[in-house]
C-alpha cells in the first residue's frame, strides 16, 4: 500500500459519522456485548431471565440496555409471546450470526494471549 493509499485509508477512521470503528464495532465490542451474542449463539432462543443467570453481575438496567442496541443494530431479535406474565425470547438474527466466527476468533486470540497481556500489564 502506498503512503497516499494509507492517507486515504485512514480518513475514514478520523471522520465521526462514517467510521466503521466508531459507529459499528464499538456497538458491539461494549464489556457485555459479545457475552450476550455467545450466549444467543449457543441457544436458539434465550429469555431475559436466562441471559441475566449466565451473567450475574450484569444489572437488570444494563442488560436491557444493552439488548435494545443488540436489536437497533439488527444484531438479535427480540420476540414477544402474547402470555401472562409477558414472555420475551432473544435471538441472533442471520446478521449476528455472520459476526460470530469473527467474534470466536476473537476469544481465541484473547485466551491465547491473556497470560502474556496480563503478565505486560502487571510489570507497569
């Protein structure tokens, strides 16, 4: 790639509204985010209460915050039964599904270099 070619490339990350990182990756990348899709990747449909257990130190508040932007970006699904009490169901939708083996390559390469990356962070 040329010098005027990585000029040109990076542009895109200095301009606010069309940078991919700002405006996609951080929407997921959130400290809760990617555990909340590898649990609706591994069970087809997952209740509120369910995704809560798996996550116990996660807040009612932040996890229903959470999901809603999950949703606005077309990330999962939210399906709302027409019982008593009200039963709402998450999924991915074929979006979030796309993102997984992306996501899985992450967690690979974060386990793979924890001990490395928190042994540097100790010595600082």
């Amino acid at each position: 790639m040329s010098r005027l070619e990585l000029k040109e490339n990076l542009k895109k990350f200095a301009a606010t509204e069309s940078c991919p990182v700002r405006n996609i990756i951080a929407r997921f990348s959130g400290k809760w985010s990617i555990l909340i899709l590898c649990i609706l990747d591994r069970n087809d449909a997952t209740r509120f209460s369910e995704i809560n257990k798996a996550l116990p130190d996660i807040s009612p508040k932040v996890l229903t915050d959470t999901l809603k932007l999950l949703e606005a970006d077309s990330l999962i699904a939210r399906k709302v039964y027409a019982e008593v009490p009200p039963k709402v169901e998450y999924s991915l939708t074929a979006t979030g599904k796309s993102l997984m083996p992306l996501l899985y390559g992450l967690i690979e390469w974060a386990q793979a270099n924890s001990d490395n990356i928190l042994s540097n962070r100790r010595r600082r």
